[in-house]
C-alpha cells in the first residue's frame, strides 16, 4: 500500500513517529512543509497546490492520502482534483465546518499533564512559519465540505473521542448535516482528542490499516 501523510497546522513530522512500526508494511511518504513555501501561502488551497506539484504532477498514484487536521483537508482537496489519484482518503481530526466546544480540547487531561510541554512547544516554534491568513482560514465561517462533492473514492474521517462512548453524540457535535454525514465512514479513538497519533498511536494505527484492508 502506497501512501501519502500529511500533518497540521504547526505541526512536524514527528507526530507520526509513534504510528511507524505498525505502518511499516505500507510504502508512506512523510510530507513536510518547507518554511519558504508556508511563510507565502495565505489559505489551505495554496498548500494544497505546492502538494500536488510535488508529489501528484508526475502521474503518481497512491493507494491512500492520510492527512491530520489542516493536513486532512489538504487531503480533501487533493481526492478532489481531475484524475485518479488516491483509491481512499482518510482524515483525522479534521473539521470541515467549525466543531461545537466539545472537540476544542488539544489532549485528555492525562496525556496533556505528559506530552503537554513537547507539544506546546512544538507549536511555538512552528506558528511564525505560517502566515496570518492561513491561520484565520481554520479558525471560524469555514466550509470546506464542498470538496466532499468532487471526491468519486472512500473518504473516511476519524476523531479522538475526548473519553467518551456516545456516538450519537460525537457525531452530533462535529455539526455536519445529514447529507455531508453520508459521504463519510467516520470513526473514534477512544481516549484522545486532537492528537490521537500521540495519544493513542496504536488504536489510530490499526484502525488506518482496517480502512485499507476494505476492499
């Protein structure tokens, strides 16, 4: 299986560190963004064209796109684009139109008293590598289902499930109507909330390796 993962917003490739051993089987491209192209890209769109130049604009064809958050839309709007480029799409924590309070935390209390200090200083270093634009584009009056309508192949979201069991629930709380539900097989990480690659690495991992087992 060939893939290609791309992480979020003020993110860096390390995320997915923990996530490796059980992907080992799967031929993955890890993207990074470089400092120079996200210092003049001001909406997720742009980012997503500097994407697909570099790893689509030679007729490359990938089993799978995996992106997390900003990732997971750049995702979207890569299955969008003319041409066959992915057979399944899957985003993780991504939010297509703003979420209810309910899925603002970064991490479960426990994990956040662990990794918090890592993580949050990750993000300081990242955030003057983005610009002012982008960052207003995932904060509120977004929509980016719209691409939903362009993807012919298997879009699968996932989220953490902020400890809780109530998929009707979760569902409800990601604010998508009915229609925009059923293009997606959406899943939940038990025990996480932002970062599910951190906080629970192996059951995102597995689950990743399901969707691609789907025939």
């Amino acid at each position: 299986m060939k893939g290609l993962l791309l992480y979020g917003l003020k993110c860096q490739p390390w995320i997915w560190d923990q996530m490796r051993h059980d992907l080992a089987d799967c031929d993955i491209e890890y993207v990074e963004y470089p400092e120079e192209v996200t210092r003049t890209c001001a909406s997720v769109s742009d980012l997503t064209a500097w994407v697909g130049e570099q790893y689509l604009s030679r007729g490359q064809a990938y089993d799978f796109v995996l992106g997390h958050s900003m990732g997971g839309l750049i995702a979207l709007q890569l299955s969008a684009l003319d041409g066959a480029y992915f057979t399944k799409t899957i985003f993780v924590e991504s939010f297509l139109k703003p979420s209810e309070p309910f899925y603002h935390n970064l991490m479960m209390e426990a994990n956040m008293a662990a990794m918090g200090d890592k993580v949050l200083a990750m993000f300081s270093e990242e955030d003057a590598k983005y610009t002012p634009e982008l960052k207003a584009s995932l904060k509120e009056d977004f929509d980016y289902t719209g691409s939903l309508d362009h993807i012919a192949n298997e879009v699968f979201g996932i989220y953490g499930d902020r400890g809780n069991r109530d998929r009707s629930l979760l569902l409800r709380n990601l604010d998508l109507d009915d229609p925009q539900l059923g293009k997606l097989d959406i899943s939940f990480i038990p025990d996480s909330c932002h970062l599910p690659m951190l906080e629970n690495p192996h059951e995102l991992a597995q689950r990743v390796l399901a969707i691609l087992q789907q025939s």
